[in-house]
C-alpha cells in the first residue's frame, strides 16, 4: 500500500452561518497563531514540525476555530509513524531518494503567501508560496481509521461550518513516485492513468 502524502497548503476559510441569522461570518485558519501547542518550533534541516510524532501532548493540533487529527501509531518495528496532520515551513520540491526523511515539502514549494488581512497574494492568477511559510501536510491511513478512536483526516468542530475554499497540494513521494515509479507503484505512464 503506498503510503500517501497530501500537503495542505492552506488558507483554508470556513463559513460559520446561523440559522437565525442572513449574514455570515468567515474564518481563517492562521497557521502562525496555534493554540496546542502554543507555538511551533520547526527542525532547521527537514523543516518538520519537532513535536510531529508527539501525540502525547497533541493528539489535535488546534486553531481558533479549527481543529485537525494528530495520531501516533506505535509501529512494533522500533519507531513510530504519524496519521492526521502535521505543520511543515520545508517547501522542498525536489526528487529524493530517501522520501521518509524528507516527507515534508510539497510540490509548490512553500506555504501560501497572505496580507495582512489574511487575503491570499496572487500574481497574474496565480498563489504566491515562499519556503519558510507554514502549511499542513496531511496523511490517511486505511489501517489507522480500521482500529484508532478517531478517523486519521478529521477536522471537528463544536458547530456547522461550510468551507468556502482551500488549497491542496501534491507531496514531492507520491509526484516523484508517480511520474518513475516506486518500491509502491509503476509509473503513471499509459493511457488512462490517473492518481487521485
């Protein structure tokens, strides 16, 4: 089963409306501004977020208004592997050889650019990254929603919400791993072919 890495990229906005009430009030998810953990330290070398496999103290990393899955799967082979979400400031983009190292960047090459208003920055149509920016990176586990609590991609929150928008962004594994194959697949090159 190939393991699948989806960087999240996100100013994700969420719509909190009420029933009793026409208008509607936005949010966005600031990764700048957690509130478990307080803040985010980052590993200078892979730009991982240093408490990723910590599910101890964070079995949610938590926002104003958003909350994202954190699990820790104790593997029974010496180590430990993370389901859910973590926070990633790497933007590395580059074809690797060894991708469990170096599962933090995303094909963009950073976290979405904002003003000060949160706003997304574009050039011509198109989002503005920078490497050093931070942004989630998100992994599912089949196994993981067969025999863990919660299900490994959840956001919950305490009320309705509608998403307005947000930003999905391939991890450089499964790009590379696709386009040359892999130890998981064969290229994705005939007619037909897709990854989703």
């Amino acid at each position: 089963m190939k393991k699948t890495l989806f960087t999240l990229s996100m100013t994700l906005v969420i719509v909190l409306s009420s029933f009793w009430s026409v208008s509607a009030q936005v949010f966005t998810l600031d990764l700048s501004n957690p509130l478990n953990p307080a803040e985010f330290t980052f590993d200078p070398a892979t730009g991982e977020w240093t408490e990723t496999f910590n599910g101890e103290d964070y079995p949610t990393i938590d926002f104003e208004h958003f909350s994202f899955s954190h699990i820790i799967n104790n593997n029974g082979y010496g180590g430990a592997s993370w389901d859910g979400f973590t926070v990633s400031v790497s933007g590395d983009d580059a074809n690797q050889s060894d991708f469990i190292s170096n599962q933090w960047g995303n094909m963009a090459g950073g976290g979405i650019k904002t003003d000060a208003n949160g706003k997304v920055i574009k050039d011509n149509g198109k989002v503005q990254v920078e490497k050093g920016i931070p942004y989630l990176v998100a992994y599912w586990s089949f196994y993981t929603d067969l025999t863990e609590d919660m299900p490994s991609l959840i956001t919950p929150f305490d009320d309705m919400y509608e998403p307005v928008g947000m930003y999905v962004n391939a991890s450089p594994w499964p790009y590379y791993g696709n386009l040359g194959h892999d130890n998981f697949a064969r290229a994705l090159d005939q007619e037909g072919d897709y990854f989703k």
